[in-house]
C-alpha cells in the first residue's frame, strides 16, 4: 500500500483536460511544498514532470500544471494528446529525509 | 546533461546479496546541491524509493528496507552503489538510479533501469 493515494485510471478525449489526484497526509503532502510528478512510458524510465508542487522543468509542456489544497496535490493536463498516455506518479518529501509515491494513475487517452 | 547507467547481475539467488553500480556522466558527482538515489519498481507495480547517498558518504533509507540496505559512493569513478541483502523474491524489480536534488526532493535525471530478478 502506498503512502500517497492516486485514482487507478483517468481518462479522456484530444484536447480535453483532465486532473490527477495525489492524496497524502500532513505528515507528508499537506506539510511540505515538495510534491513532485512524473511521466512514465510503458519501457521506460519516469520522466520529472512537476516539481515544488506547481514548477515545470525546462522542455516540459505548459499544458503540464500542478497544484495543492491540504493534503493534496493535483496533476492537471491541458489540451490532451496522444503521447500523453502514460502512468503518472506524484511522490512527496515525508519528513525524516525520506521520500514516498503515489501508486500510480494511468492515463487514457480516448 | 547528466546520464545515468545501472550495471551489475540482473540474476540473484534467494538469500544472498544484490549488488548494483550507477555510473554518471556529463557532470562530476560532486557538483551542486545534489543526493544520489536508489528506487525500485516490481513488474506492473508502483515506484518505491530505496534511498539516497551523499557525496560525503551521508546517507538516508526507506524504513521499511532499512536494515538490509546499504548505498556507497565512489566520487573518484563518478559512481555510487547499492546492496540489498537477504533478497527474496518479493526484490524482483526494475532497479533505477537517480540524481536526487537536495532539499527540494525531486528526482530530475534518471537511468534506463535494469531488471534484476531473484530466483534459484
């Protein structure tokens, strides 16, 4: 069971947005603004996203954004396209120099 | 732009030890506030992280794995390692490397991965 809580499956259709829920506690999320996402490929390795809960690293699409309300962060993407398809992970600094994940959410894109 | 790349046995036998090297490259280990991380991903599960390593030897583990974990670094080789011991079949996984930014907690350069399977 992991610590951070993410919906199994999203879906949607090109050029709808959808929103990706990462639900911890505050011992976790909702007491550190170091809630980071990531993308990952079928084969691949993950790819960062999001990170300090609502920064894009350089190249990563503006349709990529984060946010956080309490103890959750969200993922929302714009404008869906077809290589968005993917399992996205949020992982969150948990206090005690350690670091835990969500389980995972996977992307359709219809 | 940094690389990473995992080496070692992708097979280990019940009970003993899986031993694995990250080599980076493009950027010496030692440059900027950066830790030097271990996480694994069982075959069409989730990611849990494993730990981190500092260039100083520092380190820091996941409780749960923390008796049977061991990561070192070797600054001279732009190098860091992990040892897992006692391994069951429950450590069959995807082992990733990862450059680790310090303080702020993300995870922005990662390897490939490698596969290391613990079977008889």
């Amino acid at each position: 069971q992991s610590a951070l809580t993410q919906p199994a499956s999203v879906s949607g259709s090109p050029g709808q947005s959808i929103t990706i829920s990462c639900t911890g506690t505050n011992t976790n999320v909702g007491s550190y603004n170091f809630v980071s996402w990531y993308q990952q490929h079928p084969g691949k390795a993950p790819k960062l996203m999001i990170f300090e809960v609502i920064k894009r690293p350089s190249g990563v699409s503006n349709r990529f954004s984060g946010s956080k309300s309490g103890n959750t962060a969200s993922l929302t993407i714009s404008g869906l396209q077809a290589d968005d398809e993917a399992e996205y992970y949020c992982s969150s600094y948990a206090g005690g120099s350690t670091l835990v994940f969500g389980g995972g959410t996977t992307l359709t894109v219809l | 732009q940094v690389q990473l790349q995992e080496s070692g046995p992708g097979l280990v036998k019940p009970s003993q030890t899986l031993s694995l090297t990250c080599t980076v490259s493009g950027d010496p280990i030692t440059s900027g506030n950066y830790y030097w991380s271990w996480i694994r991903q069982p075959a069409g599960k989730g990611l849990e992280w494993i730990g981190r390593v500092y260039t100083t030897g520092n380190t820091d583990y996941n409780p749960s794995l923390k008796s049977r974990v061991t990561m070192t670094i070797a600054t001279s080789k732009n190098q860091f390692s992990l040892r897992l011991n006692s391994v069951t079949a429950a450590d069959t996984a995807i082992y990733f490397c990862a450059r680790l930014k310090s303080y702020y907690y993300y995870l922005d350069f990662w390897g490939p991965g490698m596969l290391v399977t613990v079977s008889s």
